[in-house]
C-alpha cells in the first residue's frame, strides 16, 4: 500500500496563518511522516489584503527550510516535500496565472484554489482556460462555503467540468463546526471528492488528522480512503487525473 500524499499543508514557516517557526513545520511534517505521509505539498496562502504572497518569496521561504541544519537533522524523520500555494479565488490570482506565475502543484497540472467562505464565486470561464492550458482546478474544502452546506447543487457545474474537490480531513472531526462535517459527510456520500488532505497548520493538528483518517475509513471503507488519501493526489501531481 502506497503512502498518503498531501495536497493541502501549511508548513512554511511565519508566511501565513501556518506554523509560526521552523521548528514546528519540521515537526508538522515529521507528525504527517508517523501517521502515513510520504509527500507533503506545502500550500501557503496567496490571499489579497491578508498574505500578500508572491511566488518568488514563497520559493525563497521553501528552499530556506530546505536548506536549513534543521532539516538535515531531522531529514530522516521526514516525509518528501514539493511547493504549491493556496490561491483565493479573485482577480490577483487571475493575473498571477494568466503571466504564468501561478503556484501550480509539482508537475503543473493543477492548482489549488479556495473560494470566500459564503459565496460561489461565478468563475466556469476562468476554470476552463486554465484546463485549455492543462492545468485541473484543484478546489479547497468545499464542504466550509455555507451556500454547499445543504446540497452540493452550487458546484455541480464545476464538478462536470472536472474542477477536483479536496476534503478537509478535519472537518469530519468537527474542527469547524457542525455544519461542514454534515456537509463533508454528504459529499463523500454522494462521491464528490476526488482527493483528501490535512490543512494541517500547526504540529497539534496531526492527532485530529490521524482522527478524520479514522473516521473516513469507517464512512466509506478502507479501500475508498485510501483511493482518496494517495491515488487520488499522486493522480493530480502526475497528470493521470481520470475523473
Ligand atoms: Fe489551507
């Protein structure tokens, strides 16, 4: 059995609301290790008027933790690594992918995108000149935005049109709140997700993760989480998406 690959994971240190130093993104990195990880994609935020990031410092930030004696020393502890971003949905990212300059996934045939939490934003056009250029919306816990707490119907065009929907693992544990874990219930009822992953921000989220893998398994088999654990994300990072 192959192991689990992480498509969603705030480990870079002191760049968004992540881990605040390096000494807790090894140790997020080393907890994800123990509990099954092999690949761990760092995805720090690219958001507007909050994390004002660019690509060039986010791989500055990367290759510093990299390089550090940190990371030698506890490099046999750790899971591999690659860098993506996180991108919120708005005209900044538009901009950033149309110059080329997007945070896709190792690879490139993917990019992560969150939407504002009470609101679809109106983007099929945008998504289908990303696939023109082969690059697969990857979308961040559909289960948080409050317009899909009842029903799925807000993304449903997205969905044939191959967008792919990441679970948030912690919200099965209820991390946020009541409303997600129904709404991540029904989805993985209904077939929604194609991957899962941790939105890890902190060294103390890796027991709730172990937590949610727990309880995917007893929702929808071991078979299943495992289809959305490590297939499904390697699939993304290889190109070999077969939605
Ligand atoms: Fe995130």
């Amino acid at each position: 059995m192959k192991g689990y690959v992480d498509l969603h994971c705030h480990y870079l240190p002191a760049i968004d609301d992540g881990v605040r130093t390096a000494a807790d993104g090894l140790a997020l990195l080393a907890g994800l290790r123990r509990i099954g990880y092999d690949l761990v994609v760092a995805t720090p935020h690219i958001r507007t008027a909050m994390f004002e990031n660019r690509p060039a410092g986010l791989r500055a930030a990367y290759d510093g933790l990299l390089a550090s004696p940190e990371f030698a020393a506890a490099a046999g502890q750790l899971p591999h690594t690659g860098l993506a971003a996180e991108h919120w949905c708005d005209d900044v990212f538009w901009d950033l992918f149309t110059a080329g300059e997007s945070m896709r996934y190792p690879g490139g045939f993917g990019a992560l995108i969150e939407f504002p939490p009470e609101l679809i934003p109106r983007v099929e056009e945008r998504f289908f000149a990303m696939q023109r250029k082969g690059v697969t919306p990857v979308l961040a816990h559909p289960e948080r935005y409050s317009p899909l707490y009842q029903k799925s119907d807000g993304i449903e065009r997205m969905l044939d049109m191959g967008v792919l929907p990441l679970l948030d693992l912690m919200s099965l544990t209820g991390k946020y709140g009541s409303a997600p874990k129904r709404a991540a219930e029904r989805m993985l009822d209904e077939g929604v997700y194609f991957a899962a992953c941790s939105d890890a921000h902190k060294p103390q989220d890796v027991d709730v993760v172990a937590d949610a893998i727990a309880r995917l398994e007893r929702l929808v088999g071991k078979e299943e989480a495992q289809e959305l654990l490590a297939e499904g994300p390697r699939s993304i990072l290889e190109g070999t998406i077969d939605s």
